[in-house]
C-alpha cells in the first residue's frame, strides 16, 4: 500500500483538479468524471495521471491487460485506496458528495465468501442506507430484496448461504444487491468472469435493462470479443490512459495493439471484426 495517509480531498485539491470545475465542460454532462488519477502501491504507480468521461446512461467497458490498474482505478475513484493526486466526480458533484448514487461490485476473486451470510442479507445490505440507524427490515425492504433476486434468477436461493453457492450464481447475487441500491452508477468489476452463457446472458440483460431506465454502467471487461456487442463507450487503460470514446471508433485494431503492449496476436484481432 501506498504510504501515502493524506485524506484523498486533500490531494485532490493540491493538484488542481477540485478548483477548475466551472471549465471543465465535461463534467456536468458526465455521469462519471475522473482527472488527474493517479496511484501507488509503492513507488511505481499502477495508475498514472488518468483523465476519463463515462456520458450518462452509457455501458462503458474499461479493458487493458493483467495489472493494468483496472480494478486499483475503479477503486481509487470509489476512494476505497487512497489516491496519490486526482479526482472524480458524479453528474458533476464530487464524488464524496454522491455515494448513495453508486454501486459497485468488486472482482470476484478479491471477496472473501466463507462468512456465514444468508442470500437474503446480502442483498438486504445492499439497502442499509434505507433501513435507518437501528437498521430495521421492513416489509418493504424484504419484498425489494426478492424483487432484486429473481431480476437475476436467484430467488429460489433466499435462504442459502452466500458460501455455498457456486461462483456464477455469487456473481448473480451480488448483482441483486448492486440492484437493490437503486443506484444512478453502476461499477462492476469483471461481472463476466467465470460464468457459464447462460449467467452470462442473465447479467448483460439486467445491466441493458439499467441502461434502459437511463442508469449508467461501467464494467471492467477481459472478453474483447464481445466490447462491441455489450457496450457502447470503451476505456482502454494500461497504466496511463491508452484511448475513450465510443465503442465504434475507439476500439480499433491499433488501440488494441497498444494497450496490450503487442502482445495480442494479430488472428486474434482480426476475428474480432472491428468496423
Ligand atoms: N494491494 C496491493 N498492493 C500492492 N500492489 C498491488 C495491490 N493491488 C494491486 N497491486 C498491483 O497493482 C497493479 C494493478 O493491479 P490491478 O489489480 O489494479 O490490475 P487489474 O488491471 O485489475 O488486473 P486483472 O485484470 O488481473 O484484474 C498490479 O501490478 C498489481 O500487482
Ligand atoms: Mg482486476
């Protein structure tokens, strides 16, 4: 970890990005704004000066090899690990300031999922926020969390324990809790991963399904074989930023290339019939 302990605001602050808010343009417009990103876990940062804008109501990819600082980026904006400069902000407003407007599930393999936790409670903690400072359940709540888990096909699992389901339907659940947040902003990590077609389809349906009602979503994404099909606004990142923009004219062969270092072959990027 960084041993960096100034509050995030603060460096924020000290690198210019909190003070020129009225002239970045981009801002308002976005549903998520980062500037001036950067982070360390030691002394070489995993993510460099990023400067990124996901428009509302997009499904945004973010793609970029092993250890490129995707997941260390979405958390640094979450302000889960301190960020070295840089900030970001939500529909305009810092994001400090709109935590209730986020969702967010994180990669899989980074959860620890032995804790004795019912299906139902997952997802009922996606609500704390609504259940008050004595964190009372009420009808409400419970009808919402049931609502939440057949969205995703999970409902006949209510009473199972989180630990004993398989990872594909962990995936699901998860998805339900985000869900249950009734968030503005949705960030995933990896949701795909090491599910079978079927979830696969269940999970992109809901995510187009929040596209739909005009919520945003952002999903750190490993199958460049289906960026073109599932989203619409890509980020290629590799440290520092390599390209965004819209899916059709930034998710080109030669952006590839760079962003994986030329270490895709070049079958590989043909079969992915790019425009
Ligand atoms: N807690 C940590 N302490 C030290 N280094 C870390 C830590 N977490 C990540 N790193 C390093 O930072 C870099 C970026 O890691 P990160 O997990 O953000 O990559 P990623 O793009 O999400 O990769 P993947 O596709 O494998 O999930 C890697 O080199 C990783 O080894
Ligand atoms: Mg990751």
């Amino acid at each position: 970890m960084t041993t960096n302990t100034l509050p995030a605001l603060e460096l924020a602050a000290s690198d210019g990005h909190t003070g020129d808010m009225n002239r970045d343009t981009g801002l308002a417009a976005s549903a998520l704004a980062v500037r001036g990103l950067t982070v360390s876990y030691g002394t070489k940062p995993a993510v460099f000066s990023i400067d990124a804008t996901v428009p509302k109501a997009s499904m945004t990819a973010i793609v970029g090899p092993n250890g490129a600082g995707k997941s260390t980026f979405l958390k640094a904006v979450l302000g889960i690990i301190p960020r070295l400069s840089g900030a970001a902000y939500v529909d305009g407003k810092p994001l400090e300031t709109m935590r209730r407007a986020i969702a967010y599930v994180p990669q899989r393999a980074s959860v620890d999922w032995d804790f004795p936790t019912r299906v139902r409670d997952v997802v009922t903690m996606g609500q704390f926020r609504s259940l008050g400072l004595l964190g009372f359940i009420r009808p409400a709540h419970r009808k919402k969390t049931l609502e939440c888990l057949e969205r995703v096909g999970m409902a006949d699992f209510a009473d199972r324990q989180i630990g004993q389901l398989s990872g594909g339907q962990q995936q699901r659940v998860f998805l339900a809790r985000a869900l249950a947040q009734d968030a503005g902003l949705y960030l995933l990590d990896e949701p795909f991963a090491g599910v079978d077609a079927a979830t696969e389809k269940a999970i992109i349906d809901v995510l187009k399904g929040l596209k739909a009602e005009g919520k945003t979503v952002v999903c750190v994404h490993h199958d460049l074989a289906t960026v073109s099909d599932y989203f619409d606004h890509v980020l290629m990142l590799n440290i520092r930023k390599i390209a965004e923009g819209p899916v059709t004219t930034t998710f080109t062969g030669p952006m590839l290339q760079e962003t994986y270092g030329g270490r895709l072959a070049t079958t590989h990027i043909d079969q992915l019939k790019l425009d």
